[in-house]
C-alpha cells in the first residue's frame, strides 16, 4: 500500500514521534509497576509487626501460665502449714497418718511446680531477650522500608510530571505532520497501539531488501520509490511503515 505525494516527505518528525512514543511507554511501564511495589513493602511491614505481636502474645500467655503456678505454690505451702499445725491435735494414729500422706503428696507436687515455674522463668527471659533484639532490628527495617515508600511516592510524582510533559510533546509533534503522514500515523498507531510503527529497510544475505523489524522481502521497486522518499510504504507483512 502506498500513499503518493510529489514532495518528498521528510520521515524525521515521525521517527522522533515514534521515539517519544517508546519513552512515554517506559514511562508508563514504570508507573504501573510502583503500586505493587509499594503492596510488596506493605506486606513486609505488616508480616514483621505480625511476627512481632505473635512473640509478646507467647510472652504474655508464659507470664499468666508463671502467675497460676506461683499461686499455686504459695496455695501449696500454706495448706501444708495447716496441715501440719492439725499433727499437734489429731487423736488417732490413723488421723496421723493420713495427714502425714496428704503432707507428702504436698510436697511432691511442689517440686514439680517448682520446676514448671524455673521452666517458665527461662523460657520467658529467652523470649524478652528475642522480643528486645527482634524489636530493634524491626525498626532499622521498618525505616528503611518507609524510606522505600517515601522513594516510589517521589518517583511516581517525577514519572506522573515526566509522562504529561512526554504526552504534550507526543500531541505536539502529531500537530507538526502534514496531513497525508498524520493519517498514517494515526493508522499505525491503531495497528501498533505501543511499540515500533516504522521499520527500517535492511539487506539479507543475498543483498536482496527486507523489513527489518519482521525480515520479509520487500520488492526491488518499492525500495526505489522509498528511497526517492515520494510514496509511504508499509510492509506488506507486518503493516509497519518502511524507511530507507
Ligand atoms: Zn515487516
């Protein structure tokens, strides 16, 4: 397909359109990754207080688990207290011992809570130490991810500013075309909406001329009229629009 046209037309400004075109998709491309960069480092803040909150709930649960056992020896050795001043007044041997029993089974079961409240004191030490270094590395994180935040904030206001400037200069240069190349570059811009509209002519191996962006042949006649620069040709194959 060709357009004719007596002057011979000038394929710079559509070269530098398609350029600015390519910049304002980079442009774009970078935009549209920086939501989901910033979700990203949210999830990191939000898995690290997470993890966070989990370790003093543990804590917690240890120290009112330590409280029930303290109490529970205290309870112990006042019953034992009591039980012992009832060895003065008891009347049989068989009272006696009984009593003497229950005082024994006191005692076991303190060693045991003993050992369950030296357990627990440990375990809580261990877990405050954690929590203390956890906390403290947390907030040299968290700094660094909010000073990530506040860097994708400031880049996306650049590349908001940079892409409305790039989309004014884009409309700008579409006013400078002639008519005839307007139109084309309409349609290719409706053919390729992002990406190469143009394609250089280049040569295989057998010198014969192909496009360069989709390697088809392209005929010796139009590679005359496209570099007497008078007609616009498109690739017959992909429809890009061909240049010497
Ligand atoms: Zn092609």
């Amino acid at each position: 397909m060709m357009t004719k046209s007596s002057a011979v037309i000038d394929m710079n400004p559509l070269l530098a359109l398609e350029e600015l075109d390519l910049k304002r998709k980079n442009v774009r491309d970078q935009l549209r990754g920086i939501p989901t960069r910033r979700d990203q480092i949210q999830a990191e803040i939000a898995k690290f207080d997470r993890s966070l909150k989990e370790k003093e709930q543990a804590t917690a649960t240890k120290e009112k688990n330590l409280s029930a056992a303290e109490l529970d020896l205290k309870s112990s050795q006042t019953q034992e207290g009591e039980k012992k001043l009832k060895l003065n007044s008891v009347k049989t041997q068989k009272e006696y011992d009984a009593l003497k029993i229950e005082i024994d089974t006191l005692i076991d079961g303190r060693g045991k809570l003993e050992e369950t409240i030296l357990l627990l004191m440990d375990e809580i030490a261990e877990l405050k130490t954690l929590l203390k270094k956890e906390k403290a590395a947390g907030e040299i994180r968290k700094k660094e991810f909010q000073e990530q935040i506040a860097a994708l904030d400031a880049s996306q206001k650049k590349l908001d500013a940079e892409s409305q400037t790039l989309d004014g200069e884009s409309q700008a240069k579409v006013e400078e075309l002639s008519a005839d190349v307007r139109r084309e570059y309409a349609k290719l811009r409706a053919n390729f909406p992002e990406g190469k509209i143009l394609s250089k002519l280049s040569a295989d191996e057998d010198n014969a001329f192909i496009c360069s962006a989709c390697n088809s042949p392209v005929s010796h006649q139009v590679v005359i009229d496209i570099k007497r620069g008078t007609a616009l040709y498109h690739c017959e194959y992909c429809r890009r629009l061909l240049m010497s």
